[in-house]
C-alpha cells in the first residue's frame, strides 16, 4: 500500500550524521571506508557548516599537510574527498526527533517530514543550532541583510563603502583589516567600534588595526551604539555613546556586527543524551554518547582534554565510525586497513592499486 501523500517514506540506513560542517563531512569518509553509506542533515541550505557560513574567504592554518586554505575551499576538498561514497544530502532542515525503536535501532525525524530508520547517529553538529548575538538598538531590524549584517557572505558587496564594524574578536578584526587594506575588497572607509579597549582577538591582528589607524587608513572609537539615526528609508548613521558620556553620530553606508555566536542546541537538548554546559559528554575511545549508538563529534561534544579544533574533530570521526562498526555489522570483525595499500579500500574509492614493481 502506497504511503499518504502528506506523510514521507520511511529511509532505512545505517548512519546519519546530523551536520555537513567539516567535521560531519569527514565523518562521511570515515565511514564510508567502512562500506557505510549515510544521509547527511543540515539545517543550513548548503554543505560546509560554519566555514561556509561565517568565514568562507577566511584563510584557515591548522589543516595538516595544507598550509593554507579558505573555509570555502575546504568544504569544496571534502565533497570531492567523499563523493565515491555517494552520501545523500537533506539540507535546509533540523531534526526534531530522535526516538529508539523497540528492535535497537532509531527513528529520525526533521522539520521538513524526511524521515529516517537508522543503525547509528552521528551528531556533528558544531555549536548547534548557532545564531549570531543581536545588536539590540531600536529601529535597526528593520534594515537587516540591507545595510545591517551579523556575517560576511560576499565581501565584494562592501567594496567602496563606508563602513561600521562592531566587536571585539577574531571576526571584528579579520573583516576590519580586510576591508581597511589595499585589496579587491578594500572600503572608502572603516571604523571600528568597541565597548572597551581590550580585544578578544589575536594580537597580531590587533596590533596591525592600530598600525592603520596610526596611518589614517582607519579609525578605533571606544563606546557603545545606543541609537540610530535615519533617513529617506535608509540608516545613515549610528549614535556611539563613549565613556565620557558624549554620543556621537558616525555616518555608515552599512553596519558590519561581530557579537560572537549564541549556541543553541535545539531540538538536540531533549534526545535524552548527558549533557555537560550545553556540550554532549563523550568518551574517548568511541566518542559514543550516554546513549548507545549515538555518537558525537567536533565542538558539540566534550570530554577531558577536549579542544574545539576542525582536526581534533577528524579524529573523532575516524574513531566514532570504528566504535559504530559492532552496531551496523555485528556478524563481521572490522579490520584496520590503511588507504595507501589496501586493494579493498582502493576498490571503495575508485582508484587502482598501485603497482610497486620496478
């Protein structure tokens, strides 16, 4: 009997990862070496999780054997990395359900009505369900993804304007000196406002904003937005209360807001799991949750030690697809083999084995 129109088929699988960030792509891989094919959900339209989403032309330093890459480009090295394993994307929705069924595996659910039967879960879901902290000033929601921006998606848009930009991290500073020095994305104008003169940032980049302003090429004013000010439609200027006590306008083309991320863990705080300062508790040698067959890795999980790095998150995976092995074969012993000799593992990924004969 075929299924109501209103009610999706169930998909049984072995794996589903929640999370197509870096770390849930790389799970993808790691299980697929296994012969594990998964389906991959993602509450954002699109693959890359926050390396697409917050910093995309931020240059990322920590990638073993890659000196330098943009989060863009690593998103775009992990697809190419996972396609022979064929894994099925379902993006633009959250899981809102995850329920253990009476024979040991789980029914999962999104808010889009997909719905999964699956041997094992995988949660790789970063900060979770993260949102940028809001600038609350009266008046300027109005002008959100107008003049109005918590990130940076294409910097060329900015190029030749006058701009505000407010915070005090690594992500205030990197889109100031992107856009206060000569470049393809260099502004007509850059000001820099924070509530104090202490940075949460690198101190490099820190100290390279206050040799620009030593130049002229950009301006640091200490205080806080308290108004807007408006005209024609259009927000022209921003009222900064500094702490003299004097508010000044500071006219702007548009306002770049770096407040830092507020994490949300979503639908994922009910699933039953131990959860430890809104972080998932893991152990160390599965990465498996309080709940059998549920695994977590990259920032959303925490254990002793834990360190929020996209590498620390790659070996998790690799470790949490071996610890998820018993639960999706549980007749077979799982051997170590090693991509650079194993003719079964090049077989997996669509190479031939080389020939080591003189």
């Amino acid at each position: 009997m075929d299924a109501p129109e209103n009610i999706a088929p169930l998909i049984e699988t072995d794996a589903v990862i929640v999370g197509a960030g870096p770390v849930g792509l790389f799970q993808v891989f790691e299980l697929g070496l296994l012969e594990v094919k998964a389906h991959v959900i993602d509450s954002l339209p699109y693959p890359g999780g926050q390396c697409i989403e917050l910093y995309p032309d931020k240059p990322i330093y920590d990638i073993p054997a890659v000196p330098v890459c943009t989060g863009r480009e690593l998103t775009d090295n992990l697809l190419k990395q996972i396609e022979p394993f064929g894994a099925t994307f379902h993006l633009g929705q959250e899981v809102s359900e995850v329920q253990r069924r009476d024979d040991g595996r789980f029914h999962v659910a999104t808010s889009k009505g997909t719905r999964f039967i699956t041997k094992t879960v995988f949660i790789a879901a970063g900060v979770g369900a993260f949102q940028p902290r809001q600038l609350k000033v009266d008046g300027l929601e109005k002008y959100l993804e107008r003049q109005v921006f918590y990130r940076v998606k294409n910097p060329a848009q900015f190029a030749g304007q006058n701009l505000v930009i407010v915070g005090g991290g690594d992500s205030a500073l990197d889109w100031t000196l992107n856009f206060a020095q000569d470049g393809p994305h260099r502004a007509e104008s850059v000001i820099l406002i924070h509530r104090r003169d202490g940075f949460r940032a690198a101190p490099a980049s820190v100290a390279r904003m206050r040799e620009l302003c030593d130049a002229m090429q950009m301006q640091f004013v200490v205080g806080q937005i308290t108004g807007i000010e408006e005209a024609d439609e259009r927000l022209t200027g921003v009222k900064v209360t500094g702490h003299d006590g004097v508010t000044r306008v500071v006219p702007l083309d548009a306002l770049l807001v770096f407040f830092g991320l507020s994490p949300k863990l979503g639908p994922i705080a009910h699933w039953g799991l131990a959860l430890e300062h809104k972080q998932i508790v893991v152990d160390t040698e599965k990465f498996e949750t309080s709940v059998p067959g549920i695994f977590a890795v990259g920032d959303i999980n925490t254990y002793p030690g834990k360190k929020k790095l996209i590498l620390s998150g790659f070996h998790e995976a690799a470790l949490a697809a071996f610890g998820a092995a018993p639960y999706i074969f549980p007749d077979k012993r799982i051997h170590l083999q090693y991509t650079t000799t194993s003719p079964k593992l090049h077989k997996v990924l669509g190479v031939e084995t080389p020939s080591f004969d003189d």
